[in-house]
C-alpha cells in the first residue's frame, strides 16, 4: 500500500474497520462507485470537494 495516497489508505481502512463496500461508502459519501474504485486504486486523485464528502462519511460512522 505504499504507493497508495493517504485518503485511498485511509478509506481502505475505514471500509475494512466498518465492514462496508464500495457501494455503500460511494452512496453515503454521494460519490460514484467509479469514483471510489479511482480514489482507492490511485488511478485518479480525489478533489478538495470529493475528499471533503468521503472525511465527513468516515467520520459520521
């Protein structure tokens, strides 16, 4: 996981911690599942907007 982002690292964890899927974080966070698939794998980098959803999800659980 060393050349994952920290938020991509963070979520992984949090998805592992919580028990939860792709689909559930991407329709808590209002995100796409496509969207967390990128973030995850690091294809694509997270904007500040996109960032800001998943915190405010992983956070509120």
């Amino acid at each position: 996981m060393d050349n994952l982002s920290e938020l991509a690292q963070k979520l992984i964890n949090f998805e592992r911690e919580s028990d939860l899927n792709d689909n559930e974080v991407a329709f808590g966070s209002h995100l796409s599942v496509e969207r967390i698939h990128d973030i995850k794998s690091s294809n694509s980098v997270a904007t500040s907007e996109e960032t800001e959803l998943l915190q405010r999800f992983m956070q509120s659980k």
